[in-house]
C-alpha cells in the first residue's frame, strides 16, 4: 500500500472525499479498526492518513491526526458535543452586506459569539460597500473595530478591498458563514477565480430553505499559499448550545478588560450595582448596541435546546 496525508473535504454515507497533500483528491473509506477504536467520528478539516491498495486501488483512512480546533455544537454544562461543524479551523469570517439585504447587527454578534464560545478567532466583513454611503459603513464597523475584530470593507463591483482580504484567507482554514444573499460566492469567485462557485450556492447552503449541500464542505482556495474555506450550511443551527449564560460575557472581547472588577463576583452586567461593564457602557468605552446585544443573548441562553434564528 502507498501512504499519503490528506485533508477531508466532504463525506456522505460512509464515503470521504479527501485531498492529499499533493493535490490529488480520492473517494476513501474508514478502516474497520478505527470504528472499533471509537475515531470514527469524522469531520470535514480533519487531517488523516490515507492509503491504496495496490490490488483494488481502493482508499482507506488508516489514522486520524490529532486536532488543532474544533467548530462544534455545544452540548448542555459547556462541553462539547456530539456535532462537529469542521476540524482544524483557523478562523470564522462572517460576511454581512451593507444593503440588499439590509445588515442586523445583533445577527452579526451571534456570529461573532459563536466563533468566540468555540475560541476561534474571528473578522468581519462588510460587503457591497458601494450600496452605502462611507459614514454608514464607518458607523456600522466601528464597535467591531473598538472590540478588537478586522473588519473588511468590500465591494466586487468596484474592487474594493479584495486583495486584503485575500492576504486574510490564503494559508488558513476559514469558516465562512452570514445571512443568504450576502455575496460570499461572488466575492470567493472575485478573490479566487479558480473556483468558480455558482452564485448563490454558499448564501443558500446557510438559508433555512432548500439546502444545496448536507453538510459542510471544504473548498481548497486557487492559490500557491493554499488554505481552504469551510463551507458551513449547519452554522446557524450551533448556536451556543449549552453555553453557561455566565460565559456569554467573556465572548465580547470589549468587555474583558472589565470582567472581575464588579462588585459582585457572579455579575450578570444588567441591573446589579457597581457593575464595571455597565459603567463602561455608560462612559462610551463600551458601545451601547453590543452591549444589548449581550442583554438580549443572556436571556435566552439558560435553554439549552434553543436555536438561533
């Protein structure tokens, strides 16, 4: 047998579809001892060995190498659980259009808080920056960027901004997801033109609707640095399953330099005094929208079966 590292890119009904180093992409089964052993659960981003044999020219994933990071649903009291979205994740990019359709930010922090409950880093992008005025996209960016968060400006009609995010993606295993209708096939088919993604096909693999894919998928990016986009249909359903409400506030980085200054150790930063948080909101140190977004979050986080919508 001849063996050969590899990355999972999909997988459907026992069959994977991995690619290996050399750029070579096969069909591979799990090998029995390791559904034995427990490391059947396989997921896309996974890296494994893979080996043919030489008689059948079959693959078969012989070893699952460890994982780096995990984009996973939370199962109840905080640990992980059983659905894992993509392994090895570099970071999470949530794109947002400024118009058509028309940005939510609280949406866009239940993104943010997702890469942030499963400690990943995360960017912003802002795209159809033409459909706005300048003032409305620095208005729109500016508590992600106090907040510590790279925001992306873009726009594929005019060519704006796409060679920094490109530099952004290259090299690094990113989870794409935002609402339907964003442009996020049209900006990756402006960015990487190898790819050729239909139009809609990653808005619509997210929507609630007609899904045009199961689970996630890998992308490899058309670029001699390499790197791989996560195609993530199943992202808006992770939600922050299980997540102990009294976590939510250390996944807005804004409010961690305050954390453990309260008053009262087990502070909830809404209607307790002495409250080092609420001060700050109060001062403009912290901005007031994220801060009701983080309110409106903590009360709906004590239901661990809720889902974000």
């Amino acid at each position: 047998m001849s063996a050969a590292r590899a990355v999972v890119l999909s997988g459907t009904g026992g069959v994977w579809t991995v690619r290996t180093e050399a750029g070579e992409t096969h069909a591979a089964t799990l090998r029995g001892r390791l559904k034995q052993a427990g490391r059947s659960k396989l997921a896309v981003g996974d890296e494994v060995t893979v080996e043919r044999d030489a008689r059948s020219g079959a693959w078969t994933i012989t070893h699952i190498h460890e994982r780096r990071s995990v984009l996973s649903r939370r199962a109840p009291g905080g640990a992980r659980g059983e659905r894992i979205v993509a392994a090895n994740v570099d970071q999470v990019v949530v794109v947002f259009a400024m118009a058509k359709p028309e940005p939510h930010a609280r949406m866009l922090d239940r993104f943010l808080v997702i890469a942030e409950g499963n400690g990943l880093s995360a960017r912003v992008v802002l795209n159809k920056v033409e459909l706005a005025t300048p003032a409305d996209v620095d208005a729109l960016a500016a508590p992600y960027e106090a907040a510590g968060y790279p925001v992306h400006r873009t726009s594929v009609k005019q060519q704006i901004g796409l060679k920094a995010l490109r530099n952004a993606l290259v090299g690094k295993v990113s989870a794409l997801t935002g609402p339907s209708g964003v442009g996020k096939s049209s900006l990756l088919n402006a960015l990487f033109g190898g790819l050729r993604l239909r139009t809609g096909e990653i808005s619509e693999s997210v929507n609630k609707g007609r899904h045009t894919t199961v689970g996630a998928v890998l992308v490899p990016l058309d670029d001699p640095a390499g790197g791989y986009v996560v195609d993530t249909p199943g992202l808006r359903e992770v939600g922050l399953w299980g997540l102990p409400p009294e976590h939510l506030d250390h996944c807005f980085p804004e409010f961690r330099p305050y954390l453990g200054q309260c008053r009262f150790q087990d502070c909830a930063h809404d209607a307790e005094p002495a409250c080092a948080v609420r001060a700050a909101v109060l001062s403009g140190a912290v901005s007031r929208a994220r801060y009701e977004s983080y309110r409106k979050l903590r009360a709906e986080t004590p239901d661990p079966t809720r889902h974000w919508e």
